[in-house]
C-alpha cells in the first residue's frame, strides 16, 4: 500500500542530525575516551548515539534539537589535550548550469 501526501508538491523537510568526530590519538582507548566524554552528565541531553567507524573516529550523533556548539564546548571540556573533536553539520549545495535564461 502507497501512502500519500495531501500536498504531493510540496515534500517533507527533515534536517539530518549533527555529529560529532573525535580523532583519537594512537595509544588511546577508545571506551576510555567514551567514558570521559560521558563523565560530564550534562553531554547527556544531547547525545542519541556514539560509534566508532571504520576509519578509526569516534563518532557521536547528536539529537536534534540539541545545540551543537554547546555539545561540541562540553565534549572538548572533557577531552582536554586529549583528542580533537569537529563539529559536522551536513549542508548541500545544489549547482545548476547551462541554464537559458531568455
């Protein structure tokens, strides 16, 4: 069964969450740096999840609604000299070329 939108020209807008990288250093755990991120209970209110990816960062997505750059303060509070974390916010860009505009 096809559901439908009751306005079919007009499409949903959902922003993707924000996610925080960390680049963790050679010699560091990465469970030890997760724990010492999430020893500040107030990271609680942002974070949905945190995973390690395959190119050896840790990632942390944040929820929603949650400011970013008040996790990304907290986040580099914790780690000190540690590791250095990003704040990724996914933006795109839509280019169109050879346009007539007669």
């Amino acid at each position: 069964m096809i559901y439908r939108s009751a306005n079919p020209t007009k499409a949903a807008i959902r922003d993707r969450p924000k996610v925080i990288k960390i680049k963790v250093p050679e010699g560091v755990n990465y469970v030890d740096m997760y724990r010492q991120i999430r020893a500040d209970s107030s990271i609680n209110e942002h974070v949905f999840q945190a995973a390690r990816t395959a190119d050896k960062v840790l990632s942390i997505t944040l929820k929603r609604e949650s400011d970013g750059q008040a996790a990304l303060a907290i986040v580099q509070k914790a780690l000190g000299e540690t590791g250095q974390a990003r704040l990724m916010v996914l933006r795109t860009v839509v280019i169109v070329t050879n346009i007539d505009m007669r």
